[in-house]
C-alpha cells in the first residue's frame, strides 16, 4: 500500500485518482483549502503500512473569549 513513487508529484493535483471509483478530487481540494485558505502546508510520505499526510497550520493568537460570546 502506499502512494506509488512516481505518483507522488501528481497526488494534488485535480483528477489523479488510483481508485476505480474515485473522481480525483479529495486531495486537491484538502490541498486548495489547506494551503490557500488557511496558509498552511500538507504534505504525503510513505510509510510500513501506507502512508502518512502532515498537515501544518499556523498557529494565531485567538481570545477564545470572543469565541465564546
């Protein structure tokens, strides 16, 4: 299981799928809102028994008091 390595740079990208019923649009669009509309990075390595996406956010300073109210 895993990603296959030369699959790796199209994973993103709008239509890839590997699946028979898939459409290609999951990971794109974890992309698009990941980096584009909350500034953060996801990225996807393979490890023993599949593979593994790190998504990281910056973190900002919230007054969860506003939140709250």
């Amino acid at each position: 299981m895993g990603i296959e390595k030369n699959n790796f740079e199209e994973i993103f990208e709008p239509f890839v799928t590997s699946k028979e019923s898939g459409d290609g649009f999951g990971l794109y669009m974890a992309r698009l809102i990941i980096e584009e509309k909350m500034g953060g990075v996801i990225n996807a390595t393979n490890v023993k028994n599949g593979a593994k996406f790190l998504i990281c956010l910056k973190k900002e300073n919230v007054d969860y008091e506003d939140i709250i109210a």
